[in-house]
C-alpha cells in the first residue's frame, strides 16, 4: 500500500471498489488474496506498474497475466516510466515481454519520457468512450493546452521515427548504473560501507533509485550541494518512499553523454565522502 501512487490510492478511493493490496511485484501473495476473495465479486481488476517509479523494478506481467487469466480478471497497467524505454522500440512493457494486447486499460504521464504535461488512457473504444463521460478527473477539469498536446505527439513522433533515442537511454541507463555501482573507483579503501548509498531498480530501466538508509537530512544536503554544482536531482522522502528509505531517483536520458555521466557520479561522490550521516534519533 506505502508504495502505491497517491493518483492511484485516489483513483480507488474515488472509484468506490473493494481494495485489496498485495505486496509489491510479489504475486504469490497476489494469488493469495485472489483465492480468497476473488468468488465474492463479479468484476475485478489487476493494477500494476511496467516501471516502479520510486524502485525501479518491472512490474512481472507474465506473472500477472497468467494469475489474472485463470480468474476472469482484467489488467490496468501503468506506463509512465516505461514508454520510451522498455521493449525494442519503447513501447513499454507489453512489447518488453513480448505480450501485445494483454492488458484491457494502459494509462500514463506526458511528464516523464515526452517531456510535457497532461497524460493518456489506452483501451477499447467503448471503454474509453465510458470514461470520457464517467472518469471526474476528465469532466471535471479544463483540457490540456493545444501546445502540451503537440508537444506530445511531437515526442510521439520522434520516438517513433528516431529509434536510436530509444537505444541510447538504454545504453546511458546502463552506463549510468554500472558507473553508480563502480563508484569509477572513488570510493576511499577505508570508507565506511553503510555511509554509502544502496541500488535498487532493474538494469532494463532507465530509473536508478540511490538509498540512503534512514539518513533523509544527508539527502537534502547532497541535493542542495549537487544544485550548486550544476547537477539537479530531487531528493525523496516520506510519504513518496517508505520512511526509512529516503533516496534520490536518478534518470538517464538519451541526451547524456559520458562524460556528463562520469562528472555527475564523481561529484555525487565527492560530496557523499564529505557530507556527514545525521539520522534523526526517531530513526536510530
């Protein structure tokens, strides 16, 4: 429950359906909660994520997929941090494993990959008809700007049409993590193991979550001294990551080169050795 989206805890809420939570990308417990409480409801649904924005990680849709097929259950699928980056060409997770036209709804941001605003829900015809006229967030609010909207169907289309963007945020992403992970061998031999930050997420993303255990005021002082130096990276803490996992979530993008990729990690690691661990005495 911690690790879902606040615009999905309020989509629920609104929506007025029974909730059920399960672990994350744990579908052993999925299937758990399934077994018990699935008979009880005509309808049911699956929401799960291609990339978890805080994590890192892919959402396991084979799992989901076979799960939700045995028991009449439809799939929505989140894909704001996985078009543009997973699957061959971008397309997001569906294409990553190979599963086209599995999932009943597809919804995303114009905010991460297509570098605008607004956003997008994928499905039937009818379906979509539905919610044009049923979904608050749609009749209820002023449309997105004739610019955001060329915007991005001018991301669209270069994504499209310039596959080798979608390659290079593989490449960069790769890069960037193997460099994180490597510490480019700036590390001091006698640094203290626990000062330094913990990887999540998975190699085929282009989000890199950097941990720093219990310690969110050493993650505000890294921020505020990476901005001065000419790198911008948000911290993140409680409630958009679990409390005692405060982070920044780093991102590559197409654009980086590396040497822009060697002289952010050395400075974030220059600033790490420098800057001391506080952890509050509620976190100790």
């Amino acid at each position: 429950h911690g690790r879902a989206h606040a615009s999905l805890r309020t989509g629920l809420k609104i929506s007025g359906a029974k909730v059920f939570f399960f672990k994350h990308n744990d579908f052993t417990d999925a299937a758990r909660l399934v077994q018990q409480h699935r008979r009880k409801y005509r309808n049911a649904w699956m929401v799960i994520e291609s990339v978890y924005s805080m994590d890192g990680d892919i959402g396991d849709l084979p799992a989901a997929h076979k799960l939700c097929k045995a028991n009449d259950i439809r799939i929505i699928m989140d894909e704001a941090h996985g078009l543009g980056v997973l699957g061959k060409t971008g397309r997001g997770a569906e294409e990553h494993f190979g599963m086209e036209g599995v999932c009943t709804l597809i919804c995303g941001t114009f905010s991460k990959s297509f570098s605008t605003v607004g956003g997008f829900i994928v499905g039937s015809k009818d379906m979509i008809e539905f919610l044009d006229f049923h979904a608050p967030g749609n009749v209820f609010s002023a449309p997105m700007s004739a610019y955001h909207a060329g915007a991005a169907l001018k991301a669209l289309e270069l994504i499209q049409s310039e596959q080798f963007r979608v390659q290079k945020v593989k490449e960069n992403s790769k890069y960037l993590r193997h460099a994180l992970e490597t510490g480019l061998g700036l590390w001091p031999a006698d640094f203290p193991a626990h000062l330094k930050y913990e990887i999540e997420g998975d190699i085929d993303t282009s989000v890199i979550p950097l941990v720093f255990p219990n310690d969110p005021i050493r993650v505000l002082y890294l921020a505020d001294k990476l901005r001065r130096q000419g790198f911008a990276v948000a911290p993140v803490c409680a409630p958009a990551c679990p409390v005692r996992r405060p982070r920044f979530r780093i991102t590559a993008t197409s654009a980086y080169t590396k040497e822009i990729i060697d002289a952010f990690v050395t400075c974030l690691i220059k600033n790490a050795i420098e800057t001391p661990s506080y952890i509050p005495k509620e976190m100790q």
